[in-house]
C-alpha cells in the first residue's frame, strides 16, 4: 500500500479511538519515507503530529506544505480538519480520498 493510504488509515483510526491500529498505519507509511517523495514525507510527518495529538504544529506544516504542493490541499484538509475533535472521517470519505490519490498517480 502506498504511504498515503496509510496515512489516511492511521488518521482514521485516530479519530474512531484506535491509536493501536493508527500507529501501526503510520509506522507502515513511515517504512516507505525514506525511499518516498518530499510530498509523501511531509504528509505522512503532518499525519504523525495529527496522532500525536500536536494539531497546531500539523497545522502549521500544513499551511507550508500547502504553499509547495498546492494540489494538496482536500487532503490537508482531511487529515488536519476532520481529525479535530469532534469531528470524525467517514469511512466512505477516506476511501474516496484513497481512491482520487491512486488516480493522480
């Protein structure tokens, strides 16, 4: 699996309460960093915070990663939005946000 998809699972494994399975999500994206694009290392380093509970740092490296890949941003904005408290990734939106990432590639 590539290392967006991952990040996309480990997000949502977060945001239903399943930091075990969001983890291991992120450690399997991470395994792919060192051979992956700055854009994959820097999303899957924006995802890690999100985790790791440091939302205002993802934000902050969202909002640089967003001024060099701007083509970024619904996902951005998926990983640090709907990662916020409260709200919760569907499912179905992160499987579609999957699917658009296998299409651009």
């Amino acid at each position: 699996m590539d290392p967006i998809n991952e990040v996309l699972l480990g997000v949502m494994a977060d945001t239903t309460g399943d930091t075990v399975a969001a983890r291991e999500h992120l450690a399997a994206a991470q395994r792919h960093w060192r051979t992956g694009t700055r854009r994959h290392r820097q999303i899957i380093e924006i995802a890690s915070l999100v985790v790791a509970g440091s939302r205002e740092r993802a934000e902050g490296l969202s909002l640089v990663h967003a001024a060099e890949f701007p083509e970024d941003a619904d996902l951005l904005a998926r990983i640090t939005d709907e990662s916020a408290p409260g709200k919760g990734a569907s499912a179905t939106c992160v499987s579609d946000q999957i699917d658009e990432q296998k299409e651009a590639q």
